[in-house]
C-alpha cells in the first residue's frame, strides 16, 4: 500500500492523503484501488489558508510506503505522531484499516470471481468505448456559442469540446476548439 499527500501529485493540498493499494487475484496484480482522504491534522499553522508556502501547511509525506507484505511499514509510522498536534485522535493513523481500503479491494474481487474475470481489460475497453461514445455525442449536441450566454460571439462560429490524440494517435483528452460555420449542425 503506498501513501502520499504530495499536492503536486494527488489533491491540491497536503491535508488531501491518497493512498492506493494493489488488488491481486490469484497472486496476479489486477488493479490498483486509489482513495483520498481529507485529514483535520497535518501539523503546520492553525490556520492554513495563511501559509504563504507548503513547509507553512504543514506535514508532507513523499510517495512512500505504507504497508509492504501486510504489515505497516515502521518509516511512515514513525514519523506521522511526530509531525500532527494529536496523533492519537489522528485519522491518519487509522488508513491502512480504514473501510476504503479494506473493503473496496476485496470487493473487486469478489466482483471479478462472480463474473469468471481473470483480469480488467474487457472490462476496462467497454467502460473507455461506452465514454468515448458518450462524450461524442455530448460535443454534437452543444449549442450554437453565439447563441449562449450574455456575450456576443463570432458569427458563425460554435465553441466545442473534442478529443485530442496522443503522439500515437489514440483518443485520450478534451480540449477546446472552434468549430467553423460549415461543420454546424442542420437545426
């Protein structure tokens, strides 16, 4: 189990913990289940809103960690009660036995065994399929841009989310571009 509350890697803010946790079916990594907790205590000023840099905000946990081979590792626990004003109260303390990450794992497998899954890919390629579709027919239905909102907009041009490529071509991201007013839809 690996935990960090790098803001530059998960939430924004150090008070925002992630942690994620392997999922093995059959002594075979399947998935990674991720879950983000906020935490009232990571130490550093009172009032955070006022810090004016990250050493202000408090306790920072660099990708580390947590659990290795079922039990928790001694580097992450040791330095957590030195860094929060009361670490038993602490809900961090309680993460590797918390209901996300006890039960969603088990869930998934459990889930996997009653369907005869061996792993996600099916899975996964109908869940990316089925939102491909739905976010295509999202774009074809956005409005006219010039007929949106309390600002004028060029005539004849329509504001529209569409994917956009990766360097090996495949469809991945939204991104914003204008759509000349040959490509409008009749109606």
């Amino acid at each position: 189990m690996l935990i960090t509350n790098d803001p530059w890697l998960c939430a924004g803010h150090l008070f925002d913990i992630a942690v994620v946790t392997p999922v093995f079916v059959g002594g075979r990594l399947v998935g990674l289940m991720g879950t983000v907790g906020h935490v009232s205590d990571i130490g550093g000023t009172k009032d955070s809103l006022r810090a004016r840099e990250i050493f202000e905000e408090g306790f920072q946990i660099p990708p580390m960690k947590l659990v290795e081979a079922g039990r928790r590792t001694r580097r992450c626990s040791a330095c957590w009660p030195r860094n929060v004003r009361n670490p038993a109260r602490s809900p961090a303390t309680s993460i590797p036995s918390s209901p996300p990450t006890r039960w969603v794992p088990s869930g998934l497998v459990a889930f996997m065994q009653e369907y005869g899954m061996q792993d996600l890919r099916a899975l996964a390629a109908v869940v990316q399929g089925r939102s491909e579709k739905a976010m295509r027919e999202a774009i074809a239905a956005l409005p006219d841009a010039s007929t949106v909102g309390d600002r004028e907009q060029p005539a004849g041009r329509k504001a529209a989310l569409s994917p956009g490529a990766d360097h090996r071509g495949r469809q991945h991201h939204a991104g914003f571009r204008r759509r000349p007013a040959s490509c409008r839809r009749a109606g």
